[in-house]
DNA sequence: CCTATAGCCTGGACGC
DNA sequence: TGCGTCCAGGCTATAG
C-alpha cells in the first residue's frame, strides 16, 4: 500500500497519540523482517519520548527524546494500528475479529491523551527498522531525492535526471533518487496526466542543451496534484489497507489509470481505451492515445 | 556510471 | 474442496 500519500495519512493517523508520548513497553515476536531488527531497541525505545513523528520518502521517522530516531519502512504490506491498550497483556490475547498473526511488533507507551498500544503488522515482511542519530545522513537516506511536495524538486532538478538518459520515464521517477515517495500507482497516474507514455526515453524529454521540454514541464505539477489529492483523500486503500484509525482512504475511486485496464480513458476529449504493459517488471498502465 | 534482472515473503485471485 | 500458478503498492544486490 504505503507509497507517499499512504504513508502521510499513516503518519498523521498516528501523530496526534504519539507525539508527546512515553513509550513504556517494546516487545519483538521475531528477530527480523526484512533485516534484523535493531541490536538493542528494545532498550533504546523504553523510557523514551516519541518527541516527532515526521516522514521523508516512504519512511516514517519517530524522533526520540535524546536524539535518537527510529526508522520505519512499511515495505509493501506493512501497517501501524492502534490496539486495546486496556488489556493487562495484549500480546497474548486474541480477540476475536483481531488478525494477529503477523504483529511483529508491539509498543505501549502513555501521553497527555491517556495509554496506547501500538502494533506493527507486515504479512510479507518487506519492511524493516533502523536507528540512526542523523536521519538525512543515514544509509538508507542518504541517496534519497527532493521531496516531490517541496521546493527542492523542481523541472530543472527533473531536467538533470533525464538528461542524456534512454531508461524509460517510468523507471527513472520509480527511482528514489529522482523524487522521494513515488510507487507504481502514482507514476503511473501522474504520467497520464502528464500526457506521457511511460515507457518513452527520458532523455528525450530534455532538448541537445538538456533543458526541459513542455511535456516535462507539465510532469512536476501533475505529480504534486496527484500526490496532493490522493492525500487529501487519506491515500489509497487497496486490499484492505486500513490507517491507524481503522479507517479506509478512498483515492483508488479516483484511479485514471492505475487497474483500469481496458476501460475508456478519463480525459474529456480522449477516445483511447486503458492499456496494460510491463515495464521494469512492474505493471504500467497508460493510454495509448493521449500519452506519447 | 548506466541498465536490467533476480530475490526477498505471504496471501489472494484464478483456473482446473 | 484442493492444488498449482500468477500477481501484488518496494527496495537492494549483482551482473553485464
């Protein structure tokens, strides 16, 4: 589920109980997900004030007091949700109607707004955990690319990373390193309403001086609104990705493209039906006629 | 450096 | 009902 609009409404799902908050109790079910879990964060966690809940790309970052952040990728299948923190011992109870089976991290903590328990649930364990004391310089950060709703991303910045480029569009904005936050739906999504065809050559939507041409001009507004809607619609629920609050997002009502297979294209004026195609292994969807 | 591919996991949808 | 196959929102390592 989680690209950047999901993990915005995750985050802010989850910032009003936590921000301010004391964690007082860490518990593992396993020693990994897709990496082991950090040497010693149980330790680190406990006692610690959750002071910020911020974001960068697809990465939540909870910022501790003492200056330590925790790091959290949900991967493809993971999500954050509040438990019954009443319960004396809620890791060993199963209520009914409550899938546990892949809670792999639980963590109760208390704030100005009473107790919560907070657990981690990833069926495919894609995600992963880190610490780190500067988040912009850590590992998995470091190479990350402008924030697509900031200044630092920009058509010159998208201009730089087409230039001189044959990998089709598509790939180079699923590239972390070009824009943060982007996944399959939303590139495919903005490129439609770009009016580019995903599998066209980056570098030719830069001319022989490398400056941008009009259908790169038109890509950074159509990603920001794209991205902008989606998150004014609480992201989008596909399976039966819930936020924190249990509540549904309702953006994939608003799909162009993206599962729409064979279906009319949206754009008024436009006769093309929806076509599927792979690139870089992923699904691409697109319209054949007003993409080019 | 650039580009393409395999692999990590489970679960759901589908065909037989 | 069961079994096999394919596919899925991300990211990294590796090979050419």
């Amino acid at each position: 589920m989680p690209e950047l609009p999901e993990v915005e409404t995750i985050r802010k799902g989850l910032a009003p109980r936590l921000e301010g908050a004391r964690i007082e109790t860490v518990e593992l079910r396993r020693a990994d997900l897709r990496y082991p879990f950090p040497v010693g964060l149980t330790e680190v966690l406990s006692g610690k004030t959750i002071e910020r809940l911020g974001r960068r790309a697809k990465y939540l970052l909870f910022g501790l007091s003492g200056g330590q952040t925790l790091i959290a990728h949900l991967g493809m299948s993971g999500s954050f949700r509040f438990g019954d923190s009443t319960l004396a011992e809620p890791s060993r109870l199963t209520p009914a109607g409550i899938r546990t089976a892949h809670d792999h991290l639980l963590i109760t903590s208390s704030g100005p707004d009473g107790p919560a328990l907070l657990i981690y649930n990833d069926p495919r364990r894609f995600g992963f955990f880190d610490l780190t004391r500067e988040p912009d310089t850590s590992p998995h950060l470091n190479r990350i690319g402008p924030e697509p709703l900031g200044n630092g991303f920009n058509t010159s910045w998208l201009a730089q990373r087409c230039a001189g480029r044959r990998t089709p569009i598509k790939s180079l904005l699923l590239d972390q390193r070009t824009v943060a936050g982007l996944g399959n739906i939303y590139v495919c999504e903005a490129l439609h309403r770009a009016g580019i065809a995903p599998a066209r050559p980056a570098g030719t939507l830069v001319d022989k001086t490398g400056r941008a041409g009009r259908a790169l001009e038109r890509l950074v507004p159509a990603i920001r609104a794209v991205l902008d809607e989606a998150i004014a619609a609480g992201g989008s629920s596909l399976k039966d990705y819930r936020n924190a609050e249990g509540e549904l997002g309702y953006f994939q009502h608003r799909f162009a493209v993206y599962d729409r297979e064979a279906t009319p294209c949206p754009h008024h004026d436009c006769t093309g039906t929806i076509g599927r195609t792979v690139l870089a292994g992923r699904s691409t969807f697109f319209c054949p006629v007003c993409q080019h």
